[in-house]
C-alpha cells in the first residue's frame, strides 16, 4: 500500500442534492410528516373563517353561501343559534387538527433528524478511522471532533426545525395568496407589495449570514483544538508548567471566537426588525385601504377580518423563514465541512493489482521497504531484514519511540 501524492480536491458543487440523498432511507417517515404538514396548511387557512361567519352572517344578517348553508343545516341547523353552534365547533375543530397535525410533524421530523445524525455520524466516523496517518497529520484533532459533534448537530437542527417548517410555511403562504386573490384581487396586489422588497432583504442578508456563521464554526473549532492538544499533553504540560501560557493562549483564543460570534450575532439581530418593520407597513396599508372599502360598502367587515388574520398569518410565515436563514446558514456550512472530510481521500490504498494476503505462518520478511509520513522525507529506506515465528523486533529511533 505505497502513500501517493495528496489527490486533487473534488470540483466544488452544491450540498444540497447529497443532504437530500440523508433522506432517502426515511421517505415513509417524512411522507406521513407531510401528511400532518398538509394538516397544518389546511386549518391555518379555515381559521379566520369561522370568525368571518359570526360577523357577516350572524351580526350583519348576510346569508350564508348555499354550500355552506347545506352542511350547517345538516350538522347544526337551521337558524342562527344553529350557525352560531356550527361556528363555534368549527373553532374546536380546526384547533384540535391543527395541535394533531403539529405534534405528528414535530414528532416525525425529530425522529427522521435523529437517524439521520447517527448515520451521518458513523459515515464521517468510520471514514475518518479509514484516513492514512498523512491526513491525520495534517488535521487537527479537535476540528475533526467537532466535525463529527457540532457540525453534525447543526444538521440534525436544520431537519428537525427548518425542514419541513420552510415547507409549511411556503404552503401557507401559497394558499394564503390564493384565497386572497379569490376574494379581492386588486385587495390582495397591495398586501402584497411589500413582498419583493421583503425577499430582497432576506437574500441580501443570507448571504452574509451563511459567511459569518462559516467564520463562527472555524473559530470553535480552533478552540476545541486547543483544549483537546493541551488535555491529552496535561503531564507534558505541568512537567514544564505551562499552565500560564496554555491559559493565556487558550483565553486569547477563546476571545476570538466571542468576538467572532457578535459579529455574527449583530448581522441575524438585523434581520428579523426589518422584516417586522416591513410587515407593518404593508398591514396599515391593508387596513387603510380596506376600511375604507368597508365603509363605502364594497366589501364587509367579515372579509376585511379575514384579510386581516391572513395577513397576519402571511406576515407570519416570512418572519419564520427570515428565522430560519439562520438554521439554513448553520447547516450548509456544517455540512460544507462534514463534506471535506468525506471527500478526502486516503493517500495509503492499495495498487491496482494488489492482492489479498494469504494465512500468515509467523514468519515476517520485509524486501527493500521504504517508508515516510512526506514524500519529500523519507524514514526508511531499502531497508530488507527477517522476523523468525516467536522473536520480537522493533524499531527504535534516537528518542527510543518506536
């Protein structure tokens, strides 16, 4: 198994198809969870309504929809005390689905982000048992260790919290848009005016959040390194008391990564008061403009609630996925750097026409071997000798370590 060159890093390509293929083995699970996704979409939809009807078609006397007025009259009855029941038993029942709905998805996606760390955690495990001395060499041992803790774990974050939460709220959003436009068309452009000034800020603002938080896991790392060299050097280090100094490197190293992360920090706190600011803007212009076709008469009040509570609810899903950049930012990077690791490639592998070895018999004989940690400093070379069944060799250099 000769040591070749460092073999040329792969083409640098988008992580997002390999940490969708984590999923595959868990297509099942995250079906149902979509399922309960599909729960939540629909009862955050039907739950301005029912407060629609007790305005319009209880207090105002408006008739109901013939849709509608057949399956209250089958469920409830037919008079107001019967829509009032039907009104109110729709609240409990959108509420009860949507808690369903959202305990199903949580507790699906949980378990789906759990499996998935683990075997993630033993791909990058076992692929790092698999490196040659020469990778190990030149990785540092606390970087690699939070590799497979911290940037595992940022992963698991993303699958649990983000995943399939982006998707309910882009759902939400959708059909939010589509009733809206149903309603009101001309109602709807101006709730969502706003909306391209909103993506903007948030794409602005993504970019330079996924670069502080690649920043961020760097320095961490860099901090694990350090404890890690010193704990398993503590003798060395009281033999020659380097306390002192392993404490001041360590602080100076722990004040950079503070000072790393606050930058970090006051690029995200940025983030969601814009948006807020923004969502308030395009609600005074719903409200103003919606009163005062209220007040001409031109649309109930009934509706104006609904396009109020759905423009809360659609403000709502934005804030939550300007959040989410975050968590989004955080996994890539993490990912980016698992990938290193799983795309590097031992150096020590064997030809092409290698052969498995047969039974050993106890006898060891080396021909002309030639060994080194660096192609450009050898260790051995041409060494030849013969190890007799039952005798001890060893290899001792001048510090007497083998």
């Amino acid at each position: 198994m000769p040591e070749t060159a460092a073999p040329p890093n792969p083409p640098a390509t988008s992580n997002w198809p390999k940490m969708l293929e984590l999923l595959g083995p868990h297509w099942k699970t995250l079906s149902f969870a979509l399922l309960a996704v599909i729960g939540e979409t629909a009862t955050d939809l039907l739950e301005p309504w029912p407060l629609k009807i007790i305005v319009d078609n209880l207090l105002q006397s408006k008739p109901l929809p013939p849709s509608l007025t057949a399956i209250v009259s089958h469920i409830a009855g037919q008079n107001k005390f019967a829509v009032l029941n039907f009104a109110v038993l729709a609240v409990m029942v959108i509420a009860v689905v949507g808690a369903v709905s959202s305990y199903t998805e949580k507790y699906l996606t949980t378990s789906v982000g759990q499996w998935v760390m683990h075997d993630l955690r033993r791909t990058l495990y076992q692929h790092i048992h698999h490196l040659s001395l020469a990778e190990h060499d030149e990785k540092r041992t606390g970087d690699l260790i939070s590799r497979v803790t911290s940037d595992i774990e940022a992963v698991q974050d993303f699958i649990t919290s983000a995943l399939l939460g982006m998707l309910v709220n882009a759902l939400t959003l959708v059909g939010m848009v589509a009733v809206m436009f149903y309603i009101n068309w001309r109602f709807t452009l101006i709730a969502l005016s706003i909306v391209p000034v909103l993506f903007l800020v948030v794409f602005f603002f993504t970019k330079r959040i996924k670069k502080a938080s690649r920043a961020v896991r760097q320095k961490e790392s860099e901090l694990l390194t350090i404890v890690q060299e010193v704990f398993s050097s503590i003798r060395v280090v009281k033999a020659f008391t380097r306390e002192d100094y392993e404490q001041q490197r360590f602080e100076e190293q722990s004040l950079e990564n503070v000072e790393t992360a606050l930058a970090a920090r006051a690029v995200k706190a940025k983030l969601s008061p814009i948006v807020e600011v923004l969502a308030a803007v395009g609600t005074c212009l719903v409200l103003g403009y919606g009163a005062r076709l209220a007040m001409a008469g031109q649309l109930t009040a009934g509706v104006l609630i609904v396009f109020l509570l759905y423009l809360g609810k659609m403000y709502k899903p934005m804030r939550e996925l300007s959040k989410m950049t975050d968590t989004v930012s955080k996994a890539t990077v993490s990912y980016e750097r698992i990938q290193e690791v799983l795309n590097t490639v031992s150096r020590v592998r064997d030809l092409p026409r290698a052969r498995r070895a047969g039974r050993f018999k106890g006898k060891l004989e080396f021909d002309r071997v030639g060994f080194s940690y660096n192609p450009d400093q050898p260790i051995l070379t041409e060494v030849s000798f013969q190890i007799e069944p039952g005798q001890v060799a060893a290899f001792v250099g001048p510090s007497g370590a083998g």
